[in-house]
C-alpha cells in the first residue's frame, strides 16, 4: 500500500537478463524501508542498454519480484504519477533537463574526435593523471561550435563540473569524498544523442521524488557524478545509501551472472524449491542484522525492525548451506496440508501424478506420504527423490544398496519369507504387518536389520527414506506384494 510519510524509493533493474540475487536483496532492502517507514516503493526499467535489454528479461523481473512478494506501488505494469516508468520511454523528459543544462551553462557540446580523446588518455597515462579529459570544448564560442558541425563532426554533451573535491554522506559507509583530480567533464549524451546512465538514472530521481537511493556499493563511483548533475540543475540530491556486495562463499568474488549461473538466479531458486520467504530471510540477513543471536523472521517483524543503521560496512558471503537451513526450516514449519500443496507442483512437474488424479482419498493418501518423509526436505524439490518410488513400479534398483543388502547368500531367504508371512495377513495395518515380520525375524534367527533393509530396497530401490512400515501400508497389500516378487526374481536372475 502507498504510503504518505513522503518517504520514496526505487528499484531500477536493467532488463538484460533474470533477476540476480543480489539485485532481490537491493530490492528487499528498499522495499522494507518503504515499509518501515510508511513510504512509496517504486519500480523503474533502466533499460538504456537497448542492446541487450528484452522484454523477456522484463517479465522475468518482475515475476521473481511478486514470487518474492515485494509487491511495488508505482511504476511499470502499476502506473502512478510519473509514468512512464520505464527510461526508452522517457527520452523526451531527459532531452528537456539536457537542454536546461546546456541553456543554464552547465554542460556543453563537445567535438573531440575519437583520435584526439585517444592522445588525450596517452597523455594523461604519461603524466599518472586520474583526470583524462583536458576540457578542450569547455570554452568554445557558438562559430566555433557551427564551424565543427559544418564540418561534419559529431558531439557529445559534456556536464561542466567544478574543480573542487566533493564529500558526501552515505547513509551506510559514512564520509565519501571525492578529490578534484578524480573528477572531469562527465559525458552524459551521446552523439547518437542517446542519454547515459548517470543522466537518466539522476533526472528519474529528481522527477520522480525519490528521497533515498538505495543500491549496490558498486555504484559509489557514479554518486559524485550524480550528484554534480542535481546541484547543476539547482536540485537537492537524495540520501545514498550503498549496500556492500554479496560475495561468492568459495572465493570471496563477486556473485556474477557469467561465472556463477544457477547460484544468482532467483528463478533459479524458485524452480529449485526454495520457498520464498526463506529466500527473503536469507537475503536479509546478507548484510543486516538486528541482534546477534535472531536469525529467523517473519516478513512483519522485517518491516517494523529493518533499519539502514543495522546494515553493515562489509561485504557479505553467500552461503548457500544457510539457505538451505532455512529453506528446511520453513518447509518444516508448514502444517501438512500446505506442505503437500507446496510439493504437488514438483510432483506433477516430474510426471509422477496429473491434476485428474487427485481425488479426495489421493490427496488424503499424498499427505500421509509427505508426512512420512519427516524433516528430510532441504527443498520442496528433495520430494522427488524421497517419494517417486510410490507413484512408479519400475524403479531402478540402487547399485550401491544392492551391492550392500542383496549380494548375502540369505537375501532370497529372508525376502520369500517375508512375503509368505505377509500374504495372509487380512487387514495389513501397520501393526499386524509389523507382528508378523517381527515373527519371522524371531523365529529364524534373521537380524531385523538384514531383513528390513533388503525389503526397503525392494519396495522403494533405495536403502533411505520414511520408516519402512509407513511405506508397507502407504503402498498397501497388492503393491507390496508385486515388488516383493519383482526384486525375488531380480536377485535370482542375478545370483
């Protein structure tokens, strides 16, 4: 919900591929700011890179942001005051403050040509200057400016900035402060008259009311820039606060699409089985911390706890073994029903079961199946390999079980007898199943481990999983039986 106590924020992703993990925690960080505070989240496309940006990239953006629930309160799909919120369609609005710089001598065309920008550089290099950019066009007169174009050379739009040190406070990292020799005359448009970054992304501010800017610390270099562009246009610039990076845990590089694929992606997460609000709890606390013992929170205590003052100066590690942790503990903390209901998509998904299928006594009978498999889920997605066994007959046997439990001269023994108890049995609940194997055991001397593990093997072809009485009455009479006789025949055409 919009709120009204003038406190204003936005996320600005680049449509140029899914959305990154570190990118969801600026988001986060921004929306529960907004939050706290009453204010207005705002989404906004960066989309200057026209290039590579795509609308496919789009829609993805904004389906990890609502599957994160960090719903937004203007901007693109929304609407609001200050459309539109997506920057290539925004270009008449930028045009109009290029102009007011250029009017108000704030900024000026500059014709360097790519030869003599070039000797610039060299020049600098040799001289260990920081400043590459000698100011050649900063003074020209309007003939000489026509003279050029009569020439047929292109220009850029240059911001004029004073040579003087610039300090800021960052509402994170503190002081940052600038020395002259670092600064020069920005480029801010193209000579294709395509605006850049720092222009666009600064006007967006200033029009749209943003009070803080909250982001990556790997934009600090373009703050000074940004806020030299809102002092020329005679405009207060907003509170910055630079959020440090999420390391790789290996490392300790900076996650990147290129080089850690699958491990930034939130879509990646969300088909993984990850739930949301454990990504959102994750995330958090890569960086913020509220005391130094709470890890767990629900989205109400973030809000009315999130504070920019609790965000640390260092960069943070991604563990992925912590999301996990996570991710188990809040699978854990669904009751049944919702755990069932979050695990059907990945069965279906999997081809294990159809929407058709589930009838009441199905969906009764798939929650005592989830129910049994206990605390093992890391992911929604760990229901497959726990459970697939009770929706296929024709399971692979696994070879590493087998080589342990099957190659014993007894298995064929135990596992026909097991059978022979079992077969007359007449209402094959659990505890009759389990009176009548226990017999057998007793009876003839058979540890009840060398005679449950080979049976564990026939009924799911693996040694792990539920307890094993569980699975005998989820499968049931006919089931048991079948795979009882298919592994006979299976260790008897292997003997």
């Amino acid at each position: 919900m919009m709120g009204d106590s003038g406190v204003r924020v936005r996320f600005a992703p680049s449509p140029t591929g899914f959305l990154h993990i570190g990118s969801a925690r600026t988001a986060l960080f921004n929306w529960l700011f907004a939050r706290h505070h009453g204010g207005t989240f705002i989404l906004r496309i960066d989309d200057t890179d026209e290039q590579r940006s795509t609308e496919e990239s789009m829609r993805e953006i904004y389906d990890s942001l609502k599957w994160l629930g960090l719903e937004w309160d203007e901007g693109e799909t929304m609407g609001g005051p200050h459309s539109p919120y997506v920057q290539s369609e925004r270009r008449e609005i930028y045009e109009k403050y290029v102009r007011q710089l250029l009017d108000s001598g704030n900024a000026y065309r500059c014709y360097c040509t790519p030869e003599e920008l070039a000797a610039m550089r060299e020049q600098a290099r040799a001289e260990k200057r920081d400043r590459t950019y000698t100011g050649k066009c900063r003074n020209l007169a309007p003939a000489d400016c026509q003279r050029m174009e009569a020439e047929g050379r292109k220009s850029v739009v240059r911001l004029k900035v004073p040579l003087e040190p610039i300090a800021v406070q960052d509402l994170i990292l503190g002081d940052i402060r600038v020395e002259a020799d670092a600064l020069q005359d920005e480029v801010i448009v193209k000579s294709n008259g395509s605006p850049l970054y720092n222009l666009t992304s600064t006007v967006d501010d200033l029009v749209m009311g943003i009070t803080h800017v909250i982001r990556g610390a790997d934009h600090v270099n373009n703050m000074p820039k940004q806020v030299l562009i809102c002092r020329a246009l005679g405009m207060q610039p907003p509170q910055f606060a630079h959020v440090p990076l999420v390391l790789n845990s290996a490392k300790g590089e900076k996650l990147s699409k290129r080089r850690h694929g699958d491990l930034v992606s939130v879509g990646k997460y969300r088909q993984g089985g990850y739930l949301p609000e454990a990504v959102i709890n994750f995330l958090v606390r890569l960086g913020w911390s509220y005391d130094d013992k709470t890890e767990i929170f629900s989205i109400d205590e973030l809000i009315e706890k999130f504070d920019l003052g609790r965000v640390g100066k260092t960069n943070s590690v991604f563990d992925i073994q912590k999301l996990q942790w996570l991710n188990g503990h809040y699978i854990m903390n669904m009751d049944i029903a919702a755990r069932t209901d979050a695990v059907i998509p990945f069965i279906e998904q999997e081809g294990l079961l159809l929407k058709t299928d589930l009838t009441p006594a199905r969906r009764a009978w798939l929650e005592k199946i989830v129910e049994s498999v206990g605390d093992r889920l890391t992911t929604l997605t760990d229901i497959i390999p726990q459970t697939s066994y009770f929706f296929i007959d024709d399971f692979e046997y696994d070879s590493k079980a087998v080589k342990k439990w099957w190659k014993k001269d007894s298995v064929l023994e135990i596992l026909g007898g097991l059978r022979n108890v079992m077969a007359p049995l007449k209402t094959f609940n659990v505890d009759e199943v389990e009176s009548a194997i226990w017999g057998y055991t007793d009876t003839n001397g058979v540890k009840r481990v060398q005679a449950m593990q080979p049976m564990r093997i026939a009924l799911t072809g693996v040694s792990f999983g539920p307890g094993l009485f569980d699975i005998i009455e989820l499968l049931g009479r006919e089931k048991v039986m079948q795979r009882l006789d298919r592994a006979i025949s299976h260790v008897n055409g292997g003997a």
